[in-house]
C-alpha cells in the first residue's frame, strides 16, 4: 500500500531569463566579431585583437586569484615562456608559428606542474612575492640566452611572418580571429568550470578551504588543474602577443606590468565575477584609446583610478552594480526553484541534486 | 682566496642596504600583513625629494635634508595610512594591493613627469670616496661602513620601539590578533598609520642614503621592491633582526654570484632567496607560528 504523501517539490536551476538572454546575444556578438574584420579598418582589428588578449589574460588571472585564491604576480614568466617558445620554435626548428602557438602553451603546462610544487609551498603575500621572483628568475635566465638576442631581443624573421597569412586572409585578420577564440575559449571555459561541479567544489574551497576538504574535496588538486590550466592558456597567449608584436626581449617579455595590467582589469571590473574581467578590460581600454596621448599622466590617471574605485566600490565596478541590482549575466549560484505543493507518489519525489566534488 | 673574502665583505655591505631598504617594510609587512607594492618608489621618491630640498635650501651635504625629510615622510605614511590604506585593509590582500599597486604608478610617472627619466645623485662629498685598508690590503669605503651603522641602528631602534614601548607593545598585540587588541582598547586605525609614519620615516633615511650611493630615477622602485621584500621574507614575518640577517643574506649570495659572471649577481641573489623559501616557507626567524 503506497502511502500519498503531500510534498513540497523542488529543483535546481542554474539559469535565469536574463542569463538566456546574455548567452544568446553574447553568441550573436562573437559571430559578429568573427566577420567583423573584413570590413573594419586595420587600426581597429589590431585594438579590438589586442581587447581579446587582454581579456584573455584577465579572465585567466581572475581564475587564479578570484576562485582558486592563488595570488600570482608572476604570470609575465608564463607570458614570455610562451613568447620565447614561438620564436625558438619557429626560428631555430622551423615550425609553423600556429603549430607553435599550441605547443608554446603546451610548454607552460609543462613548467606549471614543478611551478606549482614551489608556489603553493606559500600562502598569500609570501605567493605573491614568490611568484614575482620566479618571473625574475626566468628573465634573467633568458638574458643569457645567446641564440634568442640575449639581452637586446630578437625579432621574428619575416618570412615566418607571412606564414601566418592563410589563403586571401591577411595576416592581421589570422592573428585578430585567434585572439578572439582564445578570449572567447577561455571565457566560455571558465563559465562552464564555475557552474559544474568543479567549479561549486572550488568555490566552496576558495570561501572555506577546511570546511570544503572536511566535505571531500580534494582542494590541491583542483588548485594544481586551475594553476597548470591557466599557465597553459597564458603561455599561449604570450606567444600571440609576441607573433603580433614580431619582436620579443626579456625586459618586455617578463615585465611585472602584464601582470599589473590583469590585476587592474580583474580588481577594477569585479575579481571572483566573469563579467568583471570583461568590464575592466572596457574601461582598460576606453581609458587608453582616450588618454594615452598623454603620456605619463594617463598612467597617473590609471593609478588614481585604482585607489579610487578600491576606496569607494571594493567590489569592483561589476560587483557592485551587481550587487546593487541583484543581477548577473553569467550566474554560477544556483537557485532552489519551490515548485510547490504537489500531489506526488512518495517514490516520484524528485531529488534535489546535491552538489559534491567527485 | 682574498677574492672571496673581499666579495662576502662587499656582500655584507650591500646586505646592509638592502635591510635599510627592507627596514619600513618589514614592520608594515609583520603589523599589518600589508603587501606594500609602493614601498621601492617611496625611496625614489625621499631621493628625489633630498635632492630637491638640496637645491631649495641650499644645503652643502644632502645629510641636512634629513631634518626636513624625515618628518615629512612620517606624515605622508601616517596620513596615506588613515586616508587610503586603512579602509581597504581587509581579509584578502588584494584591495591593498592594488591601492599600493595604483600609489605605485602614481609616483612613478609623476617623478618622471617632474624630474624626467635622467638618473640623478646627491652629492656626499668627500664622505663618498675616502676608505679604509684592512689588513691583508682589502679597502673597505668609509660610506658603505656608514651605511651598515645606520642600518643596524635603525633595525636597532625599530627593535627596541616593538620590544620596549607601549607603542610597540599595542603594535604586536595588534599583529598577533587585530580583533582582541581591538576590544581591549587598541585604536588600531591610528596605530597602523604610526607604524606605517615610521616606515616611511626610515624610507627618508634609506632615499638618502642610497641616492648617495649611486644614481637613480624614478623607475628604480621596482627592483628595490623585490630586494627588500626578498629580505624581509628571507628574515621571516615580524623579525626586525631577521630582516638584517635577510638582508646580508641576499646581499653576500649577491656578491658571490657576481664573481662567478657580473649577469649572475641578481640571478644568484633569486635562486637563494627562493631555495630558502622553499626550505623555510615562514623565514628564518619567524616570530611566531602563524
């Protein structure tokens, strides 16, 4: 005899109607963006190319710091790890500069793996110093490096350079269609990692790492996937940058300002949020298309800017619209939906699922 | 073999620079956990500020710039404590971060946009070129020798205001748990900015005595940064004497390097710094566990 039971039904949803919406338009926007350049000019494709690359940077370093609590200052060694790795590959063993692209940010999964033994050895600002050093340490080891210019940089041969040119695609065009995919990959990524169970097990560690490991989660693992995951995608697109700037050097390669510029765009736009990397690269680079003509006082500007929006909107610009609005475009919460009261058999009663790491 | 006892002697020195550069930054970093990454500008910035008060007033050794110096960086550290620092001072260290990080590229581009990318030296006189000879026939420089005084004076000094006054007994409370030195009637808002006053009254003396020593211009704070933090961390949190002994540690594996390659001097200095990170992620002295 089954018993009819009265029960309140519930379940999970990860979506709200204006999350659909954004996943729709943002879908529009990228295919828009993707047939943008033929008929933009060459000044834009090259501003718009350099916005992904910084997006990309941002949203890796926001992964880093903003979810797995890693504190990097160092993230310049992988960008010119990946730089030094095009141009050794495609100088000196004649590969073709896409192929080198991939295996640049192979390399700097690679290094990630003894990277992290030594870096999650330290906790907070010992990480942050740390890491910086290590940045240091890879400059100056390719300082010495004689075959790849040593100290005075080399540049890209221009034969190598046409390679990049596929077919009637110019060769800027190739180089604006990769940064968009490695922008939009690694935006699309992050937002799929935060909202699977992955992501909940990381969050829950970033918020409370001993609760989170008493609960089962196994927190240096998915710290060590996050860390080598994003070495990889900052190498890669180390080695972009350096495939479009066609000329590397240790001092420009490894300078600690790549990584101060993440750290401005994710902090300013929303740290720990994936639409706050997006919006601190907007105003990164609307403040730039406006003020750097003014040379030093721009940087001034940017500066004040920093102390500013930290003194009075601490969660960033994002965050704090977010926060005011109770709205978010790309949601990781999810909700508990009350379906209310419903006639239901006993052993039909959905189960909520419940999130666990494994 | 003199080589080598010369270059551990030259390192010690230098050691000694990089503790004075370390000094302010290790008791803002052991009070306040504060990762300060305008520390290296703020001694450019006393550099420049001693060569222009030289040239305003008119002084004949910039050692006299001190008296004006010194007061002033006090209240430029105890006032951007109060007014900027203190209210992003939370859990993470990262809205310090990126307020320091934003101080830093203020006083960066705008010493550049005052003083231009030039490197500029305050003249030391006679003081800079006057030495001693060991015996065996080392010379040692009478204005490095100073600087090693200084340097463990001001460590000194610094040691016996946390272990010896009612200021540094609040500041140690403070440190060891912000909430309980709270209730118990610590005003720690005002007590960070003093702590933070004083370390910029010792970056006074560090600007001066290192612009000095050689040239400098408004884009050698970075590098500094990463001397005196590598001290401050190789000594361990909260250590003052640590910070000494980090210090000479950076500067003598520094100094050997360099015997081996010039290119090797700083790559040398790094690769020790962090094998003794590795060995002991907390320093060498920490002053308490965490």
């Amino acid at each position: 005899m089954r018993s009819q039971l009265r029960k309140r039904s519930v379940h999970v949803k990860q979506n709200s109607r204006v999350s659909l919406i954004t996943a729709w338009v943002s879908g529009a926007a990228v295919i828009f963006l993707a047939v943008a350049p033929w008929w933009m000019g060459r000044g834009q494709v090259s501003v718009l190319m350099e916005f992904f690359y910084y997006l990309a940077l941002a949203q890796m370093w926001n992964l880093l710091a903003g979810f797995a609590g890693i504190v990097s200052l160092g993230q310049q060694a992988f960008l010119g790890l990946g730089g030094y790795t095009l141009f050794f590959l495609t100088m000196r063993m004649d590969c073709h500069p896409l192929l080198a692209l991939l295996i640049a940010g192979l390399a700097g999964a690679i290094v990630a793996l003894p990277g992290a033994a030594a870096v999650f050895r330290l906790q907070g600002a010992y990480q942050a110093i740390g890491t910086w050093v290590i940045a240091e340490v890879f400059a100056l080891i390719f300082l010495q490096v004689q075959s790849l210019g040593a100290g005075s940089g080399i540049s890209l041969a221009v034969s190598i350079a046409r390679q990049v040119q596929i077919g009637a695609v110019r060769r800027d065009v190739v180089l604006y269609l990769v940064a968009l995919a490695i922008g939009v990959l690694v935006t699309a990524f992050s937002y799929a990692l935060l909202r699977s169970q992955t992501g909940l097990a990381l969050m829950a560690v970033r918020d409370n790492e001993l609760s989170a490991r008493t609960a089962g989660v196994n927190s240096q693992r998915l710290k060590l996937m996050v860390f080598v995951a994003t070495s990889c995608g900052t190498a890669l697109t180390g080695a972009l940058i350096y495939l479009a700037k066609l000329r590397i050097s240790p001092q420009a390669a490894f300078d600690i300002n790549w990584t101060s510029y993440m750290l401005f765009i994710v902090i300013i736009g929303g740290i720990g949020t994936l639409e706050g990397p997006i919006v601190g690269t907007l105003v990164f680079f609307l403040l730039r298309e406006y003020l750097a003509q003014l040379g030093s006082s721009y940087l001034i500007i940017l500066g004040a800017l920093a102390v500013v929006v930290m003194l009075f909107l601490p969660g960033g610009i994002w965050g704090t619209f977010a926060n005011r609005f109770n709205i978010s475009l790309f949601p990781m919460q999810r909700w508990l939906v009350d379906d209310g009261l419903a006639e239901q058999n006993q052993s039909e009663v959905r189960k909520i699922p419940v999130a666990t790491s494994e | 073999m003199s080589i080598w006892i010369d270059s551990i002697l030259q390192g010690i020195l230098l050691g000694a620079i990089y503790a004075l550069f370390a000094a302010g930054l290790s008791l803002v970093f052991g009070v306040m956990r504060l990762v300060n990454v305008a520390h290296g500008d703020f001694i450019v910035l006393a550099a420049f500020l001693a060569l222009w008060f030289q040239k305003l007033a008119g002084f004949g050794s910039p050692f006299w710039t001190l008296l004006m110096l010194v007061p002033l960086m006090f209240v430029l550290g105890y006032v951007l404590q109060r007014a900027v620092i203190n209210p992003a001072l939370t859990e993470t260290v990262l809205r310090p971060l990126l307020i320091t990080f934003g101080l830093s590229i203020i006083i960066q581009n705008g010493l550049l946009q005052i003083f231009s990318a030039d490197p500029q030296k305050l003249q030391g006189g006679q003081l800079e070129v006057a030495s001693f000879t060991l015996p065996g026939g080392l010379a040692i420089g009478a204005f490095p020798l100073l600087m090693l005084a200084v340097s463990v004076t001001l460590l000194g000094g610094l040691q016996l205001v946390m272990f010896r006054t009612r200021l540094g007994r609040a500041l140690r409370a403070t440190s060891d748990d912000i909430k309980t030195a709270s209730l118990m009637g610590v005003n720690t808002p005002h007590l960070f900015s003093v702590a933070s006053g004083l370390a910029l009254a010792t970056v006074a003396v560090a600007g001066v005595f290192t612009g000095i020593r050689a040239t400098f211009n408004a884009a050698n704070g970075p590098v500094w940064l990463v001397f005196a933090f590598e001290a401050v961390i190789i000594g361990g949190l909260g250590s003052l004497w640590g910070t000494l002994v980090g210090g000479v540690i950076l500067g003598v594996s520094q100094c050997i390097g360099a015997q081996f390659s010039p290119a090797w001097q700083f790559l040398t200095g790094h690769l020790v710094f962090l094998a003794l990170l590795m060995l002991w992620p907390r320093g060498l002295f920490p002053r308490r566990t965490e």
